[in-house]
C-alpha cells in the first residue's frame, strides 16, 4: 500500500527527492505526535510542581525541585464541595461501580451473543436490532424517567429497611449506577459477543447437542473456552466507558459522598472557594485518568479492536 | 416474550406426558428464557423511556413531572426560541453551537484521521510507537481531557503565556473565556481526542486495499496525488461512513466535554442541546423543555442511525 515510499518515477530525482519526501513525512508526523502528547505533559509536569513555581514558571519547563506533595494532596486531602477528606474514597466509589457492572453486562453480553447466533429463532434479527439501536441513543432521552424510577426504588427501600431492617440496596447510588450501566451496557456487550460467536463454527455446537449436551453445558464447555480475545476487549470497552462515564454519574450520584470519580474531579477543578492549587487538579486529573491509561498501555491491541468492533457495527 | 412465559405455565397442564416432553420444551426454550430478561430490559428501560420522555415533552412539567397532557407547548417554545437569536435564547445557542461543534469535530476528525493515517503507512520507522500516541487520549474520559485543555488553553497559565515567556508577547489567544469563540476551543479537544481513533479506523482500511491494484494504477502511469485521489480514497468509502456515524454520535452525545472544558462557557455560550437538556431539566425546573429538547436529539440521531443499521443488518444474507 505504500507508494510515496516507493515512487516509480520520482526516482528520478535522484536520492535527494526522496530524502526531502521523508523527511517532511517525519517532521510531520513528530510535530502530531508533540500534539497529542503536549497536554498529558503538561498535566503531568504540573502535577509535580509546587504553587509557586507554577505561577512563576513554564507550563513547559521541567519541575525544578519535583514534589510527590500534590499527588498526596489530592489522593488525601483536597476538598470536593464541602468534604476535605481528597479523592480517594471517590476512586474506591469508581471501583465499586465498574466491577459489578462490567462483569455482569458482559457476561449478559455473551449470553445474549451466544443465543443470538446458535440458538436463533424467528425475529432474532429485530431483537438484535432493537437491542442493537440502544447504544445509540442520547442518554437524555431516558435520563429522566430513570431518575424518577430510581427515586422511586429508593423510597420503597427506606420502607423496606424499616420493615426488615435491610433495604437490598435499593436506593444506594452506587447499586443504582451499577444497574443504569448494565441497562445502557448491554447493547454493545451483545454486539460484541454476537459478532464473534458468528464466525464461531455452528457445527461444533450442533455435534455437542446430538450427543446430548444441554444449552448450558455448550456454553461452559465449547463456548467460553473460545471467547477469551472478545472477553478482554468487551471487559477493557465497558470498563473505560463506564470508568469515564460523567452524565450518569452526575445525575444519579451527582452529590453525595457515593459520587465517582470523574464527578469528582470536576467538583475539584471547578471549587472556587480559596486559591487554586493547580497542581493538586492535575494530580488529582491524573489518578483518574491512571486506571485507564493504564489498561490502555497493557493491553492496548484489544482496546483498539473493542472501538473497532463498536464502531464497525453489526 | 410473552409466548415464552405462556409456554411454561402450560407445561404442567400436559404433565400426563412423561416428564421427557417438559424437560425437552424446557430445553427448546431455553435460549428465548435466557435472552428475555436483556430484551425486557432493553424494551422497558430504553424504548419505554424514550415513550415517557416523549409522554413528559407534552406534559406542562416543572420541577416534578407531572401527567396531564397540555399539548405541544414545550415544542412551540424550543420553536419560537430557535429563531431568537438576539439577544440568543439558550435555545438558539446551543443549536448553532451544535452545527459549528458537530461540523468542525467530524470534518477535521476525518481530514486529520485520514491524512496522518497516509503518512503513517508509508512503511515507517516507528510506526508502533506513534500509532499509540495518536490513540491513546481515546482511553481519557471528556473530564480528563477538560481539565487538561482548560489549563493548557488558559490564558493567564497555558499556551499565552508560555509563549509570553519565550517571547512572542504580541501573542493572544483567550477564546476559551471569549463568549464568541469558546465552542471552537471545544472543537479543539474533541479532535484531539478522537482524531487518532479515527486516524486508527482508517489505517485499518489502507493495510485492507489490495495492493495489486496500486501496482497496475501506478504502471499506467498514475502520480501518487491522483492514485489516492482517483482510487485510494473511493475505496475507503465503507470507512468514511463508519467514522462518520462514530463521530456523529458522539458529538451529539458531547455533553461531558463542554461541561469539563468551559463549564458551559460564558453565560452558557458554548452549550450544546446536550447541556441545555441538563440544564433545563434538573437546574432551571423546566421538565417538559428538557424532555422535548431530548426528544429532538433523539431524532437527530435516529435519522442517522437508523438508515446505517437498517443496510448493515440486512445486507448481509445468511
């Protein structure tokens, strides 16, 4: 596919034509690559920086006398509205939510893939479209009668710990967020699972089910022995999109100290009570940026194909 | 659904038959019991919503909902403001912000994704290193990326003063606090924040062409301009498409970005409808106003949508 690389008739202009051609190519691709890596460097060095030397000194420059301070302020410390007690129990509050909710809307997913493909039945396509379609909708569009269900749910929990003395989690904005996730989850996740499982050899099933291997044992023994790539890439997907999800969070969690953690951090950044510690923001910006980031340098392949495969449909 | 739940209860009815016939339509059920709870939950919580959204839109809510119909006097406002335009209602802001936002991110997404995925496939030397730098701001949440271009577009801290220092004093760049321009600071953190994905999709699509056809275009004499021009990029068209409606939906869903980056800008110049539906609905008491600016978002979207899906799901035969 290359072909400035290997011009048929430019070459004759010699090697110097040549040059001049790579050359521009890698300046511009250095000078994009300084694009996208500039504001996590700024973020980064800022976050080590104390006060002073921010407002003296350059967004570029390297931090003279590097401090872990700001990290250890926002992890401990720093105060999200009116709490001080810094971001950690937000952090522990994002863990607490993406866990349930990935595992459980991807294992949905499978299911619902695997049914989807070698169990079909009239009208699988419709489902499939309809189910297909959610992950597509502005969340507006249901943002209010959930806030009205959950208020709702969350009465009948205080009614139900008064009566047995256990509410069943009914009304905890973690729990509820865990559910409004799996809900708006599981379009892709059945996506996902869907497209893998249709490549996946629909003869091998029929032959388990002649010698009389039940729905289940199928999908135990033959199925998800199969399906580790696309149970990485649909953890990894729904774990960055529900880590960074903001609109359900503020509107379910939005204050409070169950809020996660991107919530948070807007809280910090835009407290405008007293100075503004920068650096604090950038170090607590990073701790939530950290998780993510994270899964992305480990296993950055399945978090591509995960995007691909949400983008590059049904 | 329903002639699931039919099925089972009427198995006990035919439990003269020995217990092989109900395990067996058991069995046969199955895959329809395991996938109904999802589907249930889609039709309820997705399909039923949106009716209940559309239900509030004609409803006179305010603070709370409320249920008695008072026809489309929600939609008559977000009408009548959709042409005020001075002073701008909230309205009429936040909808030509949406055109100015929507067009810029998903056509500078598209030139940029396309041309560095150009660059980057002219066999080059640390390719694996720079594909990751590209995409990797993909895996950021909108906040992460707020916060970071918020200070790096500051003018009193970021990039105005930086380059105060080294000395281009007559430099100035303040859109992010300007009323008129803080949408295009928008713009600039939404593509460096999709751009690389898109830049990722259509190098998938380059390293899918077959090659054969660049050798017999380039020994018919083509220059390098026309055979991307000519056949490259005509090729490319199914990528184009797919990038175009991953980036539609998510500038129409760009709600996060906005409130991270500007907090709503000045005098909430640089909304989009996303936050106007937030606003309205949750801080300003005007239910029935967000209901119907969700309900319109919704439209948009589906008229992209469903077309895109309706092609995908059928062209395939199986």
């Amino acid at each position: 596919m290359s072909v400035i690389a290997t011009p048929a008739r430019q070459s004759t202009g010699g090697i110097s034509a040549r040059t001049v051609n790579r050359i521009v190519i890698y300046s511009l691709l250095a000078l994009f690559a300084l694009f996208y890596l500039m504001p996590l460097f700024v973020m980064l060095v800022t976050s080590f920086k104390t006060m002073d030397e921010i407002q003296n000194g350059n967004m570029l420059a390297l931090p003279r006398a590097p401090t872990f301070e700001p990290w250890l302020k926002a992890w401990g410390e720093t105060c999200v509205g009116l709490t001080c007690a810094g971001i950690k129990g937000y952090f522990w509050n994002s863990i607490k939510m993406v866990v349930p909710a990935v595992l459980i809307s991807t294992l949905l997913g499978a299911l619902n893939g695997y049914v989807l493909t070698k169990w079909r039945f009239r009208g699988h396509t419709l489902v499939f479209g309809l189910m297909l379609f959610a992950c597509f909708i502005p969340f507006q569009s249901v943002l209010l009668p959930m806030a009205t269900i959950l208020g709702s749910l969350g009465r009948f929990g205080v009614t139900l710990r008064n009566a047995t003395g256990f509410s069943f989690g009914l009304g905890n904005p973690t729990v509820n967020l865990v559910f409004v996730h799996v809900v708006y989850g599981l379009g892709f996740t059945t996506l996902f699972f869907r497209n893998y499982y249709e490549a996946f050899p629909t003869e091998l099933v029929r032959a388990a089910q002649v010698d009389g291997a039940s729905f289940f044992q199928i999908f135990r023994r033959i199925m998800l022995p199969n399906s580790m790539p696309i149970f990485v890439v649909t953890v990894i997907y729904q774990f960055t999109n529900i880590w960074n999800d903001f609109l359900f969070a503020s509107a379910y969690a939005g204050t409070g100290d169950a809020m996660p953690m991107t919530v948070a951090l807007n809280n910090v950044v835009n407290t405008s009570t007293g100075v503004v510690e920068y650096n604090v923001n950038m170090a607590a910006a990073m701790i939530a940026a950290l998780p993510t980031l994270l899964v992305y340098v480990v296993a950055g392949r399945y978090f591509v194909r995960g995007l691909m495969a949400g983008a590059v449909k049904g | 659904m329903t002639t699931v739940t039919t099925q089972i209860k009427l198995t006990p009815e035919h439990g003269a038959r020995p217990g092989v016939s109900m395990r067996s339509r058991l069995q046969d059920a199955l895959p329809k019991i395991v996938l109904a709870p999802s589907f249930a939950i889609t039709i309820v919580f997705v399909y039923g919503f949106i009716l209940w959204t559309v239900y509030l839109s004609f409803t006179n809510s305010k603070t709370f909902p409320s249920y008695a119909l008072t026809g489309p006097r929600a939609y008559q406002r977000l009408w009548r403001w959709t042409f005020e335009s001075d002073p701008p209602s909230s309205w009429y802001t936040s909808i030509i912000n949406m055109g100015i936002f929507g067009f810029l991110y998903i056509f500078i997404c598209l030139a940029l994704g396309l041309f560095l995925a150009i660059l980057l496939d002219q066999k080059i030397r640390g390719e694996g290193v720079l594909r990751p730098i590209y995409l990797y701001p993909m895996a950021l949440s909108f906040i992460v990326t707020g916060v970071a271009w918020k200070w790096f577009l500051d003018p009193g801290l970021g990039l105005e003063q930086t380059l105060h220092q080294w000395g281009w004093t007559s430099f100035h760049f303040d859109w992010i606090k300007n009323k008129d321009f803080v949408i295009y600071t928008v713009v600039i953190a939404g593509v460096w924040q999709a751009s690389g994905f898109i830049m990722a999709m259509f190098l998938a699509g380059l390293r899918g062409i077959d090659g054969e056809i660049m050798k017999a275009a380039q020994i018919d004499g083509a220059t390098t301009f026309q055979l991307y021009r000519r056949i490259v990029i005509p090729l490319l068209r199914p990528v184009f498409l797919s990038a175009f409606i991953v980036l539609a939906h998510l500038a129409i869903k760009s709600y996060d970005l906005v409130v991270a980056l500007t907090s709503g800008g000045p005098g909430g110049s640089a909304w989009l409808p996303s936050n106007f539906m937030y606003e309205y609905t949750f801080k300003r008491n005007e239910m029935a106003v967000g209901s119907a600016s969700a309900v319109i978002m919704l439209m948009t979207i589906t008229a992209i949508i469903v077309p895109y899906l309706y092609s995908e799901l059928r062209e395939k035969p199986r």
